[in-house]
C-alpha cells in the first residue's frame, strides 16, 4: 500500500497543493520587493499569493470557491496607507472569453479586508484593472452588453455589442463621479477582433477588449483596448479622445519597430515615455514573440519612436494577458501573462530574476513590490515525534518581520522551559526540540529578538 506524502507545510496543511514557483534565474542585482501572483488555472490552490526572490511563499489567500478566480494582485495606497488589492469573480459564461463579472478587493497591511468595491449599474466589475488615484477613488472597466446595429461589420442588427464602460468610483461612498462609454468614441471599424461564430455566434461581439487604465501626467486617462490594437488618451472631465497611438485611426506615425498587436498594460514612465505589453499575438500572430515595449511620444511631431524593448530569454510568446512595468531604479518587471513566466530587468534589458508557476497555470499579471505585513492571526504550528524528540514546524502566513523561531517546550502550557532557536529558513522553519515534552508553543522574532507573537500550546501525541 503507497504511503501518503507528507504535507508541503506540516504548520499549515491546508496549503498543501499551493502552487510552487520555480526561480530559473536567481536574483542578482534585484531591487526590494515581493512577487505578487494569482495562480488561477491548472491544478493546485488560486488565489492571491505572494513570493519573495527564492519563489518561497510569504502570503497565500485561497479564493472562497472552485468557480471563483482572483486577478491583478497589487500594492497600492489607500488613504495614504499601503494595502493590497485584487479582483475576485468568475471569468468566460455569457460575457465572452476573457471577460469578467466580480468585484475588486482592498486589504490592510494585516491581510484584513477593508472594502469592496463594486461597479456601478446592473453589471458587475471587469477583471482587466483596478487604479487607486491620488484622490482614493477608483478606476476600472465593465463590458456592458448593449443592443448594436452590427450591419457595418456584417453582423445581424439586432445584435450585441460588448461596451467598454470605464466608472470611476469613489471608494468610501461607492457613488460613481465619472464614467465613458467607448461606443461614443470608438467605432467598430477599429476593430481587429471577428465576429462571433459557430456556437459562439450569440456571444457579445467584443470589439474593444479594453484592459488597462491609468492617469498621465496632466491627470487625463490612458486606456488601452486589445481588439483595435490602440492605446488612447482621453480627456479627464469631457471624454472627448485626445489621441490614439496603433491601430487603423493613429494620429502618429509609428515606426515599425514601436508597432505593437493584441496589447496590454498601456503606462507612462517616469522619464516622459510610455510602455505597453506587446503580446505580439492573439486571434493573429504578428509578431514572433511577446515583449515589453517602450516608446516615446512626440506630440508636436505626431511621431512614435521606438525606445527599447524587454524581452525573455526564451522568447515567450503570450497571446493572452501580461503586463510590463516600471521599478524603482529604472529596471522593468513583467509579468508573461498566458505563459506563467515572470521576469525582472536591469535598466539595460539583461534579466536579473526569472521564475515561472507550474506550466499548467497563469497568472494575469505578475508584479514586484515592496510590502510590510503583520498578520491580525497567530502563528501556526505543527508537531511530529521523530527518533524520540518533537519535531517543530512553524509558520505565519504574511508576516514579513520574523528573522527567527523559538520553540518552548516543557511539560504543562505555563512550564515551556526547553527552548530551541533557529535562523527562518522561508515560509516553514523547522526546529528540533530533543525529548518528547507534554506541550511546544512557536514564537516568531523580529531581528532584536522582540516577539512578534506566539502560537497557542500545542500538546505532543507520541
């Protein structure tokens, strides 16, 4: 009869079919900061995770329910504090491929939820985005299937179009300050995607695909739009489209090399230029592989020129998902979307981390960012008895500040005089205490040794 594996963490065997994350190129030069990713296929646990630079756990959260998925996994600021945020609900159904219903979630630096925030209206909130503005209000898409005359494209007229809507939505009160249809600004003709076909063919025809918001300098909207292969800049207060870089209506010449097809993740960087993820392919593959693309604009010259470009060794190529963006020191981080890789770049392009989920999964987006956690819970704690002494496994979910485990040991909860100590050595550290005492209480410890909080006592069964 085959013997059970041993659990991946005997202090926490729920996690035992948590993805692992593979580091294929160590860190070597890195800046500061944790890996946020959403496993959200394949086999094994979903949910917001995080990882530090050895693909070692650091925070996992398990979505509530198998048809419930959690994308965009970030660090942002609300109310000038940091927390953590991502989008939960169902992807595909009546909306289309590739099209969300759910609503984003904002946590504190103690993993505790503070707020949900919901779309305005009868639909719910897309997956693609979710921007905290300076002014903590909220930035996202909803695909909102209206009544379309889809003659022009040779669709039925009394068809279903798949409107992009962009809400702005004041986060403490929920009221909506701000919204844009897409339809009154962007035509069908723009359109690369085909019409819904075969068994599909009832589907919304989802002629835009928005999937990424964000603020410009002057405060005016960059949106980008998958399906029309164009990124937008949209005025704040009128809506009105202050101009379109790619597709069939650019208001720029862009050089062939600053091309991008099927892209995600439209930004402004620090320095003037702006970045998209170019997938590079989709329902059409245009261009070899995926890559992160910088460009610059010049808005008097109506020209794009290329910058540079941020590519993986293995020249992946992702037709879904990915993002690209800007660190702290001028390097870059991207995450390969449909191909689970993740990588970080020095300044100049060369890779200086590199990691994938097991290859039967994705994750959105992948980001790096630096985070303080001190969970509201305790630590956990698991036991075995091996070779006649107790065996310690210690553990606390999204704590960033232990540097070191204690282990008291004795033979009633308020007689711990045995004490082990050791090094932490990742999301688990274990720590051998000699003997078989009665009860083991955990104790997780900063860099002075001050304790940062303790598990409950735990009997020893021989």
């Amino acid at each position: 009869m085959a013997t059970a594996a041993p659990p991946k963490f005997r202090s926490r065997p729920d996690l035992r079919t948590l993805p692992d994350v593979t580091i294929t190129t160590a860190a070597n030069g890195t800046t500061p900061g944790y890996i946020l990713l959403t496993p959200a296929s394949g086999t094994g646990l979903w949910g917001p995770m995080m990882v530090d630079e050895t693909g070692s756990p650091v925070w996992f959260k398990k979505v509530p329910d198998p048809a419930t998925v959690a994308i965009d996994f970030k660090a942002q600021l609300y109310q000038d504090k940091p927390v953590l945020t991502w989008w939960e609900g169902t992807i595909g159904g009546t909306g289309g491929q590739g099209v969300g219903q759910g609503e984003f979630v904002i946590a504190d630096q103690a993993y505790r939820e503070i707020t949900r925030v919901r779309a305005a209206g009868t639909e719910q909130a897309d997956q693609h985005d979710f921007v905290i503005t300076p002014r903590d209000t909220a930035l996202f898409w909803v695909y909102d299937p209206i009544p379309y005359d889809l003659s022009p494209v040779g669709g039925p007229i009394d068809g279903v179009l798949h409107d992009g809507v962009l809400q702005e939505i004041d986060i403490a009160t929920g009221k909506r300050l701000f919204e844009w249809r897409a339809s009154d600004h962007v035509t069908l003709a723009e359109s690369y995607a085909p019409l819904p076909q075969g068994d599909s063919a009832h589907l919304p025809y989802d002629y835009l695909h928005p999937n990424s918001v964000g603020l410009d300098a002057d405060g005016h909207l960059l949106l980008s739009s998958r399906h029309t292969w164009t990124v937008y800049k949209v005025h704040k207060k009128t809506g009105e489209v202050i101009w379109r870089i790619g597709g069939k209506k650019s208001d720029f010449t862009v050089d062939e090399q600053a091309a991008f097809y099927w892209q995600h993740d439209f930004r402004r960087r620090r320095d003037g230029s702006y970045s998209v993820f170019d997938n590079g392919a989709g329902v059409t593959k245009e261009r070899d592989y995926s890559r992160g693309l910088v460009f610059k604009v010049d808005e008097a010259a109506k020209k794009v020129t290329f910058v540079s470009e941020f590519v993986h060794p293995d020249r992946v190529s992702a037709p879904t998902q990915g993002n690209f963006r800007e660190l702290a020191d001028g390097g870059s981080f991207i995450g390969w979307g449909q191909d689970p890789h993740f990588t970080e770049h020095a300044p100049d392009g060369t890779v200086r981390l590199a990691g994938h989920l097991p290859l039967d999964n994705q994750s959105y987006r992948a980001y790096k960012s630096e985070w303080a956690g001190a969970p509201h819970d305790q630590p956990a704690l698991g036991l075995r008895v091996e070779n006649g002494n107790v065996i310690v496994s210690a553990s606390w979910n999204g704590h960033t500040g232990i540097a070191r485990w204690r282990a008291r040991a004795g033979g009633q909860p308020q007689q711990l005089g045995t004490t082990v100590e050791a090094a932490r050595t990742g999301f688990e550290t274990t720590l051998t205490v000699t003997g078989t005492p009665e009860y083991v209480v955990a104790e997780a410890l900063d860099a002075t040794g001050t304790v940062l909080g303790s598990s409950s006592a735990i009997p020893v069964r021989v």
